[in-house]
C-alpha cells in the first residue's frame, strides 16, 4: 500500500512540487486520477478529506490526515519528512522560497489562464521574470551558494527549498528552452543548483516518468498553447 494519495492533474505544473519532495524522501504515493478529483471537487464539501478548492491536495495514510494547497502540502511534507532547516528564520525563508515558486507558475500561467499569452504580452514579462529569478540568485549569494556548491539556504543536504527550487526551474526549462536559456543569463548560480539538485537519483526517476506520463505538457490546456506559440516550443 502506498503511503500517500495524491490528488492532482495528469500534468507536471502544481503537483510536481508535491511528487518531487515525496520521491526525494523515498516515499510512495497513489495517483488518484483526474476523474476522481473531479468527483470530489463537484461533491458536498463535506465529503471531502480536506474542504479545497482545487488540487493539489495530499492525503497521509498512516497518520489519518489530509491537506490542500501546494505551500501547504510541501510545508506538511517538509515538517513530517524531516527536509526543513533547523531554524525558525530558515524555515521562514524556505516558506518564502516555495510561495515565490507559487507565484513564477502561477505568472507564467496568466493567473491560471484569464488571458492568453501574445508576443507583446510576454515582452512586457520578461523583465519581471528575470527579476523573479534574481531573487533565487541572490538568496543563494547570502547564504553561500556558488555556481560548483552549495545549497540555496546552506546546510548540508538538499532541502524543500532546493527541491523546489530544482523542481520548478528545472520542469519549466525543459520544456521553455528560452526560459532555460534566460535563467543561465540570469541566474547562473540558481541554473547550476537545480541540474545538480535535479539529476539526484530519485528526482531524474520522477523527471523520465512524468516524460512517460505526461510528454511534453506543463500545466496543459489553451495557457500552454498560447505559451508555446510565443516562445516557439
């Protein structure tokens, strides 16, 4: 039996934070498919594990608990599984790097989609995504992160932050070659930290299964077609 049920799309987007800390920690996890999430979310709430809006929402088996929104999941997943730093100022900042995270793919989506991407709209974005990723650049500088070593916060293994920080820019680069292209311009250091973080044995299995899952989509629908358009993908 696994250990976790995942509810979240059949795509990378949102819940590939959530699978990216779970296959770090060695644990397992049930998929528990569009339908079914889809049945929940039209249904009472009170029928629900957790009352959300939508996914992600993450339910822990053995301890008997549920939980929605992905800053939240990864926060449980972190604080259960051991991956957050030992300081109450570090783990502030590990919750800030995860809800700057949120917020990149939420941008990059439009806000979910209320406008489609266009070749003058993505123009106007660009300066803002770069500073978005000067900031993942310089949270590393003060904590000791070089383009060779080092994690985002210090410490001596990888981390939430650097699992999400690997999971986000790394999921989007792959598929975004201008985005990867802007992030190594940008962000050398924060480039360099998640193809190390991502190449870790358990993160590249996660990586060729969603490949073998999901192809080439992020986060799916007419969003992602608009993005592609503009960044010839």
């Amino acid at each position: 039996m696994s250990d976790y049920d995942l509810y979240y799309w059949s795509v990378p987007f949102r819940g590939q934070f959530v699978r990216a800390v779970l296959a770090y920690a060695g644990k397992t996890w049930t998929e528990a498919g569009d339908a079914a999430i889809a049945r929940l979310m039209k249904g009472p709430v009170a029928d629900m594990p957790v009352p959300f809006m939508g996914p992600p929402m993450l339910v822990d088996r053995a301890a008997g608990f549920a939980i929605a929104e992905m800053p939240a999941v990864v926060l449980y997943l972190g604080e259960t599984l051991g991956l957050m730093p030992a300081t109450v100022a570090l783990r502030a900042l590990t919750m800030k790097v995860v809800n700057d995270a949120n917020d990149v793919i939420d941008e990059l989506t439009l806000d979910g989609g209320r406008q489609m991407w266009t070749a003058e709209r993505w123009a106007d974005f660009v300066p803002r995504l770069k500073k978005w990723m000067s900031f993942w650049e310089e949270t590393g500088r003060r904590h000791g992160l070089t383009a060779d070593a080092g994690f985002l916060l210090g410490g001596e293994a990888p981390g939430v932050a650097d699992i999400v920080t690997a999971t986000l820019w790394t999921t989007v680069g792959e598929r975004f070659g201008k985005v990867q292209a802007m992030l190594e311009e940008t962000a050398p250091m924060t480039a360099a930290l998640s193809r190390r973080v991502a190449d870790l044995p358990p993160l590249a299995a996660l990586a060729a299964a969603s490949r073998r899952d999901y192809g080439e989509a992020w986060c799916g629908g007419q969003i992602e077609a608009s993005l592609r358009k503009v960044l010839g993908a």
